[in-house]
C-alpha cells in the first residue's frame, strides 16, 4: 500500500513538473508571438510591406489642413483622409484648442490618445455641457450630430498636448454649424 501511495505521489510530482515546463514553454512562445506581432513587418522580395507599423518617434506632424482652426496638428498614419477608403490619422490639438460645433458626412470613430479633450453636443459651445475624456476614451459620432470638442488639459496633463486618433471611411470632412465658425470662410 505505501508503494502504491509512494507511486502515485511520485507520478503527480511529475506530472506537475511536466505541467509547469509546458506553462513555462507556452508563455514564452506566446511572448515571442506577441512580440513578433508588433514588430514592424520587414519587406518581402517585391520591396512592399503589409504591415504599418508606428512608434510614437515614427509620427509625422504636419499642420492640419485649413478646415480645422489653426494651432492643430495633423499625422496620417493609414490611406488618405481626403479620398473615399478607410484612413486613420492623428490630431495633436494645444491646450485650450477648441472646434466650434460641427458635423461629419460619415461616422467619427475618436480614440484618446494623450490628454484630456472635452465634448459637448448641440448647435452651441457650452463648456459647461461638455463631458472629459482621457486617455484610452474611444467614442463613435453618428454621421450628422452636431458636436464640438475643446482639448482642456487640467493638472495632470497640466501643459501637455492633446493626440486623439480618428479613423473611418473617407473622404472626411467639416461641416460648422455656422458658417461664421468655419476658418475657410476667413480670409
């Protein structure tokens, strides 16, 4: 009986350890994969590449087109904002930036990258009716809902500029509630 006993707790012992090195070999490989993943993807023969991939370092800035007030930002990381076909680009929007209120032709996917925007909906800015969103906040605007937004940075982003990243289906577009808000009508 305690040969049987001393059997069956030497083969758990063992199975634990098997079953430990398996864990072990499983995560290892799921870290290479996870790493693997996010590694830019190197280019095949042809010289093309099927993956995008950016750091923050690979950011290109540019001033965001004149639709936008001026004092924003603009990165495209994928397609043309300004063409028909999905695209995702970056706004980096200076402490106390606002967008008067305004529209879209088709949905507004906005991911909080950095910093703090405010939002409020209507045909009015009201910085009192504006909700925060931070980083990791992602929200979808329905084509046509009239909205405004205000990069209002408090004391823990005290000084920081506001990234949100926008993706959709393109062509994007601006359309101010008035006409008197939109800075292509300015001269």
């Amino acid at each position: 009986m305690k040969r049987l006993l001393c059997t069956v707790m030497l083969m758990s012992l063992l199975a634990g350890v098997a079953l430990a090195q398996t864990k072990s070999t499983t995560k290892k490989s799921a870290k290479k994969s996870a790493a693997a993943a996010a590694a830019p993807a190197k280019a095949d023969d042809s010289g093309s590449s099927h993956v995008k991939a950016y750091t923050p370092d690979d950011v290109k800035w540019s001033a965001a087109p004149n639709a936008l007030p001026a004092g924003a930002q603009i990165a495209v990381l994928e397609g043309d904002p300004m063409k028909a076909g999905p695209y995702t680009m970056r706004l980096k929007m200076p402490n106390g930036y606002k967008i008067p209120p305004h529209s879209h032709a088709h949905p507004e996917h906005v991911t909080v990258i950095s910093g703090s925007v405010h939002v409020g909906m209507g045909d009015k800015f009201d910085e009192k009716a504006m909700n925060t969103f931070g980083p990791g906040s992602f929200a979808v605007i329905e084509p046509g809902t009239h909205h405004y937004a205000m990069a209002k940075n408090d004391m823990m982003f005290k000084g920081k500029d506001t990234i949100i990243q926008l993706h959709g289906e393109g062509p994007w577009g601006i359309q101010y509630v008035n006409a008197s808000d939109d800075p292509r009508n300015k001269k």
